[in-house]
C-alpha cells in the first residue's frame, strides 16, 4: 500500500513537469510562429503604414491587442510622435490632442520609453500612478495597460502598447514575453521595410532621370535639326521671297505658324518693311513710317512679347499701342507673338506669328522655339539684305555648325541606346523576360487590322489562369512562387510556334497570340500541350504541389472591333474553364451572361455601414458593368458617407442613355446620397434625351467626371454639365492631380468635389511641390461650396497630416470585413471576377 502511494506521488510529480513542459514548448512555438510571421511581414509589405496592422493582426492572434498604438521618439524635435494607434473606445481626436500638446511624455508610455523596463498596471495600479504624479492618464481607463520599450542598438527609441477593457481578459506571463519578443525585432522589421522603400524610390527617381534626360536629348535633337536645315539656306542662292518661304516652311513643322509676317527696320529712314508676310485676314503690309504698332512695341522693348486680345486693348488704352487702319476691317488676333531679329546687338527687324478665333494660344515652350529660331535667322537675314562682306562670316559658321553636328550626332547615337534599352524593359516582364501587357496588346492590335484587311490571316488568343498558384506562394514561399513562374514561361515557350507570341498579362496569368491558323485544332493541340506540361507537379526544395491550367480560347472568327473585345471574350472563357473544375479548355461563346449588381447605402453613423440589398439585373453583354463602395470619411467628425460609384464601358450592343435611365437608376435607392461615373460621351450624345428622362428622377445624385476626361471637354459638353448643376445635381472631378492641375479647368464649372489622386496624395506627406499644388487648389476652392477629397489608406498619421494641410474629408478603401459583409447582402462571391482583374 505504502509502495502504491508512492508511486501515486511520482507520477503525479511528473505529469506536472509534462504539463509544464508542454507549456513551455506551446510557448515557444507561439513566439517563433510570430516571429516568422513578422519576418514575412516585413519582407513583403511595401511601405511602413501597412507594417504597423500587420504586427497588431500577428500579436491578436495570441493575446488581446485589439487596441495597439506604437510610439517612436523623433530626434530632430525630440519629443515621443504616435505612429500608429488604434482603439475600439477612443477615437481619432485623442491621438490627435496627445500629439500636440505633449502629453506622451508625462503618459505611462513616457515612463515606458524613460525607464526603458517592460510595465504591466491593472485599473487600480494605473490610477494610483495617477494621483501620485507618477504620469497622466490619456482617455478612457482600460482594466489592464501593458506597455514595452523598442530597443534599436542598445538605445530606446519608442514603445509598443496595447490595452484591455475587458476584466476577464488579463496579459499572462507568456502574452508578456511575447509581446517584448515581437518589440526586441520591431526596429529590424521596420529598418528592412525603409531600406527596400529606399530603393525602391531610387529606381523611381533614377527612371524619372532618364526621362528627363530622354526629353532633353529629343529637344536638342529638334533644335539641331532646326539649326542644320537653317544652315542649309545659308548656302543656297535664293531670292528674298524663296528664302523666307523656306524658313516659314521650317517654322510650321514646330509651332503654329499659320499666319506668319518678318518686318525689318530701317534706322537710318526710320522705316518698317515687310519682305514677307503670311496673314488669312489682312494683305495690308506696305512700308511704312516707324509708329506705335505690336511691331514697333517689339523694337522698342528689345524682348520677346505675347499679346492676347485684352492686353493689346489695354496697352491701347494706355497709348502705347495704336491699332493699324487694317483692324477696322478684320479682327484682331487672339494670340500674337513677336520676337526681336538681332545683329551685333541691335535690333533690325522682328518675327512674328499671330492666330484669328482662338484657333491656337502660343505657349512659354512656342517663345523659346521662335526665340531660337529667330537667334538664327538673323544673320542669315542679313546676309540675303546685306553685301558679300558677311560670306565669310557665313562660313565659319556653317564650319562650327557641322563640328557641333558631328558631336551632337555621337549624342544622338548614344542616346538611341539608352532608348532601345528603355523601349525593351517597358515593353517585357521584368520576371519571366516574356512581353508585357502593353506589347501584347500592341502586336494583337496590329494583328486584328490585317485580319480586317484580310479576312484568311485567321488568328487566336489564347488566356491561361495558373491553378493553384496561391497554394504554392502560401506553401513554399513567394521565391518558390517566382521560380514557378519563369519555368512556367519557359515551359509555354516550348509549346508555341516561332511567329506566335507568349506574354505574362499579370500575377499567374499569361496570355498566347497565335497567329497564321490554318484550322482551329491548331489553338487546340497548343492548349492541350500547355495542360499536359502543367500536369506535372512543382518541385522545390523535395516539396512538390500539383498545379494546373485553364485556358479560354478566342478565335477571329467573327467581327471584332477591338483588342478589348478578344482579350475579354478569352478571358470570360478562361473563366467558365476555371468554373467547369480546373485543367480544361473552353472556346469564347457568341454570346454570354453576366449578372451584376447595384448596390446603394445610407448614411454611416458611429462608423458602421448600413447596406441595401440589391436586386441582380441579368444583362445580355458580352461586357460586364461592375460596382464598387468606398467609405468616404470626414476627418473633422469621423463620420463616414458610403461614395457608389459606378464604372462603366460603352457597349455597342447597348443604348446607354436607356440602360442608365432605366436599368440601373430604377435599382438605385430614392432620395439617398449615390455618386456615378458619367461618360463625357453622354454630354454630346443623346443628352436632350438624358436631360428629359433624369429630370422625372429625385434622386440626390452626384455625377463624376474623369480628370483627364474634364481637359478634353467641348464647349458644349461644358454647357451640359452645367445644366445638370443647373437642375440639382452635384458634379464631381475624380483623379484630380494625377500628371498635372489645370486651374483653369477646375474652374470651368462650380464642382462640389475634387477627388485627389491616390499616389498625389502620397506625396503631399513629404513633398514640398505637392503640397503647394494643394495650397493653390485650397486657394481656388475657398469662397465656393467645392470640396477637396483625398484618397489613401485609413492610417492616423497619414489622415492627420492631410487634416494640417487642409484637407477635411478622406477617401479609403473598403476593409475586408465590409467587402465581406458586401458580399453576403449581394449574395455573391466576395471576391467578384472583375475586382480580380
């Protein structure tokens, strides 16, 4: 009996150091877990706003975090700045109100960062620091703070918090060592995410050089052609009418030289002279006395002047101008520019060119190509006016100017190196070296005319989708997944004839033009090729995964207008291939479904959408229409407005003007706030009949347009959008600073939203240039009822600094919690084929 009980008592000692050890290994396998989690982290996010989220999703999956903030001391003001925070209780105000009026330093997050020692406080202990001074409590009380120090070579340089409401949820001692775990490698994570942001931001900017560089080497190419041709004249016997000819003849193929007069003065008669003069509304140019002409007015200043209409009538008024007798029958010109003729520095004549009806407005790059041109005319002017004494000098000079053409013509060579080199990486994927997207599009384009001219050059596109390429990516690794991608290429090459192309479209998808058919079995036995060699599995590192292929089909056999049309139907047909089980070929049918929806929302309060839900409308197309929601968020409140907007494409199988009146505004919810994507082709097409029909409507509307589309806007289609603010409608510019602000444009119309582009907004953090373009756009906007919307991620610094600059109302994408939610009041897929492409 004694000997049972002893027994008892040792195995009851040893299933107790089991379940210690147990422990201990769950725990380090947590910790390890996270720190792989974290490595991959910082090896695949690409800018630090997207680090700080990923850390707080790998740290909630093992204790409580959902309310994360990390804190980093900045030496060049030296105070604690809030990176990152976020809290289910407190809001954006809070970080904002901390950050400037200091109080991180007197918080428990600066005792963390001055004592540089890990600290756990429960509610009572966080109060009992508060009443003896110890620090301030910032915001609502948690039941339990934990707060550890980020060490960066031997040195503090922030801390990483996290914080509880709920009392039944404490930091136990393997959450603590955790949490300090993942801060000891935080400053590693963040160091490789700034250096591969570094880099990538120097191929940026050494790209952008060469682009430069290129536009420079093309302007002195255009200068020196100009300057060789002007040469040329120097050496020909011509008569004073040939040679001006010639040179107005060089002028035109550069700038707007419609209307073009050369006036020479005479010093010594005080005389004006036109030898030659080009003019649609006027033949009056004899000499004449030296008076207070646009010519004169030239001659007199020595420089370069631009004249519009209202600044010729101003100097008018003021008497420096007198306007010839010739004006009282024609009207003056809306754009005049006149450049002084120069010789041994003094003035002897003027160049001039001039536009009638706002048919053209001279511009500062037009100036400095008729300054350069009329710098060297002007000898040559002299020498066809003047004796044989300048020959000489003519001479040395078209020496000169052939030296400078041998060593420009080195330059050109080299340059069309650099340019061949820039042609080839913009045209092939950097990964595989097979075409890119926009060569492919470029040769299938050049394929559809031939097949247009000739109906026997019969040709296929063939669109395959990668099988489970994200298993391989997720199983072995996003190097493995590279690797699979050029043996993929290098497989469908073997697959392919000489004349057909292989391209890589985008992520796992590559796409073949398959040209000179002679049978459509031909498109077929490469298909079945191409699935065979797939069937193989992928080994690396002795793991191997079974991938796949399906292929969609697109012959010519029919009457396509454009490369969209091909390349959609292949895809759609890659797609039903994907659906029927994977590993299978399908031909593009004549005609497909596709089911869409429109989906509206109301107004979002306390920071949770409110979906409809929607009816799904069946659209005999062969193109989709796809939807997307954005909350659009003011920074003042925080509230969040839902932005609808609908992208559509023109479909020859449609009447527009009738699918939006009645199919989609009939889905829409009435007297809610819906913002659509118009087409400018609507404004000049139809839009009687579009203006009628939406008048019966009531819907609280705000119609956008395309900021690229807005400079390419009529005068009419300027007028029609008027109309519609006119009626009640809000309007809209999307993308705005995208390549550049054109003021003037903005202001065509009393817009009541100017929506940011995405990457301008990026810069607006940083750059000096950007962040002027929106003080003036501010400037433009402040009298008016216009509101400036950015566009980036939900992140607080990067809201916040855009608040400093001005901006109040903010952009962002759809989390993934509501696309699902989305997705299920839709009663569809959450991941819709369109948002995959």
């Amino acid at each position: 009996m004694e000997d049972a009980h002893t027994n008892y008592g040792q195995d009851q000692r040893k299933i107790k150091r089991l379940k210690h050890l147990v422990k201990k290994y769950q725990t380090s396998l947590q910790t390890q877990t996270a720190l792989l989690q974290l490595s991959e982290q910082a090896s695949k996010v690409s800018e630090l706003t997207l680090l700080y989220p990923a850390i707080q999703q790998i740290l909630e999956s093992s204790l409580p975090c959902r309310n994360f903030y990390v804190v980093l001391f900045n030496p060049d003001i030296g105070e604690l700045e809030l990176t990152y925070f976020v809290d289910e209780v407190d809001g954006i105000d809070l970080p904002i109100q901390a950050q400037q009026t200091g109080m991180l330093d007197n918080s428990l997050t600066g005792l963390v960062f001055k004592t540089g020692v890990a600290k756990l406080f429960n509610k009572q202990q966080i109060a009992e620091c508060e009443i003896k001074g110890i620090c301030r409590v910032m915001g609502t009380p948690c039941e339990y703070w934990l707060g550890v120090p980020i060490h960066h070579d031997g040195q503090v340089i922030g801390v990483m918090a996290t914080q509880s409401y709920d009392v039944h949820q404490p930091f136990n001692d393997s959450q603590i060592a955790l949490f300090e775990t993942v801060a000891f490698y935080f400053s590693t994570a963040v160091e490789r995410v700034k250096k591969r942001q570094y880099m990538a931001q120097q191929v940026l900017d050494r790209t952008e050089q060469l682009r430069l560089e290129v536009a420079r080497n093309q302007e002195t190419i255009r200068k020196q052609n100009i300057l060789y041709a002007i040469s040329k004249l120097a050496t020909k016997s011509l008569n004073n009418q040939d040679f001006f000819k010639l040179v107005h003849s060089i002028i035109d193929e550069e700038v707007f030289a419609k209307n073009l007069f050369i006036a020479l003065y005479d010093h010594s008669e005080n005389m004006i002279s036109c030898p030659y003069a080009v003019d649609e509304m006027s033949v009056d140019y004899q000499p004449r006395t030296f008076s207070k002409g646009l010519t004169e007015f030239v001659i007199r200043s020595g420089t370069t002047e631009l004249f519009d209409q209202n600044r010729i009538l101003n100097e008018v008024a003021k008497g420096n101008i007198e306007l010839p007798a010739k004006f009282n029958s024609s009207p003056l010109p809306t754009s005049w520019v006149g450049v002084p003729l120069y010789h041994r520095q003094q003035v002897i004549g003027v160049l001039a060119c001039q536009a009638f009806n706002s048919e053209y407005h001279y511009k500062q790059s037009d100036i400095e190509l008729i300054s350069f041109v009329s710098e060297q005319i002007s000898n040559v002017v002299v020498k066809q006016l003047a004796d044989n004494q300048l020959e000489q000098r003519v001479k040395e000079k078209t020496a000169e100017l052939q030296q400078a053409n041998i060593h420009l013509q080195l330059q050109i060579e080299e340059r069309k190196k650099i340019e061949r080199q820039l042609f080839h990486d913009a045209h092939h994927d950097n990964l595989t070296g097979l075409a890119n997207r926009s060569l492919f599009i470029s040769q299938l384009d050049k394929t559809l005319q031939r097949h247009k001219r000739d109906k026997s050059h019969c040709f296929a596109v063939m669109f395959i989708d990668l099988d489970n390429f994200k298993d391989i990516n997720d199983t072995l690794g996003h190097h493995a997944g590279d690797k699979f991608l050029k043996s993929t290429a290098n497989e469908f090459s073997t697959c392919i004839r000489e004349h057909d192309l292989l391209a890589r479209f985008g992520g796992d998808e590559f796409v073949i033009l398959l040209t000179h058919l002679q049978h459509k079995d031909e498109a077929k036995q490469i298909a079945k090729r191409i699935i065979k060699i797939m069937n193989k599995p992928f080994c690396i590192n002795e793991q191997c995964i079974k991938s796949g292929a399906s292929i969609g089909i697109a012959y010519s056999n029919k009457t396509y207008d454009s490369t969209d049309e091909i390349i959609r139907d292949a895809d759609s047909a890659m797609y039903q291939a994907k659906k029927s089980g994977k590993g299978t070929i399908k031909l593009a049918s004549p005609e497909h479904i596709t089911k869409n929806s429109f989906i509206c929302s109301d107004l979002i309060n306390a920071g949770q959408l409110s979906f409809v839900k929607s009816k799904a409308i069946d659209l005999q197309l062969e193109q989709g229409i796809a939807t997307y929601i954005n909350p659009y968020i003011t920074l003042e409140s925080g509230a969040k407005i839902a932005l609808h907007q609908l992208l559509q494409e023109q479909h020859p199988a449609i009447d527009y003007c009738d699918f939006l009146i009645n199919r989609v505004l009939s889905h829409v919810m009435q007297n809610e706030p819906v913002y659509l994507q118009l087409h400018t082709a609507i404004l000049a097409q139809d839009f009687e009949r579009f203006h009628v029909q939406l008048a019966k409507s009531n819907h609280n509307i705000c119609w956008l347009i395309n900021d690229n589309n807005l400079a390419e806007l009529s005068t009419k289609q300027i007028e029609n959008l008027k109309k519609l603010k006119q009626d009640g409608f809000k309007i809209g510019v999307m993308d705005v600073a995208r390549q550049q602000i054109d003021l003037v444009k903005l202001t065509c119309v009393e817009f009541d939203y100017l929506l940011l582009d995405l990457n301008f907004c990026r810069k607006l953090v940083n750059e000096k240039l950007a962040q002027q373009q929106l003080a003036a756009l501010l400037a433009l906007t402040q009298n008016t009822a216009c509101n400036i919307v950015a566009t980036g991620p939900a992140i607080v610094n990067f809201q916040s600094s855009l608040k400093k600059l001005g901006v109040n109302l903010f952009l962002s994408p759809l989390t993934q919690e509501t696309e699902q939610l989305l997705a299920s009041e839709a009663n569809q897929e959450p991941r819709s084929r369109s948002a995959k492409q």
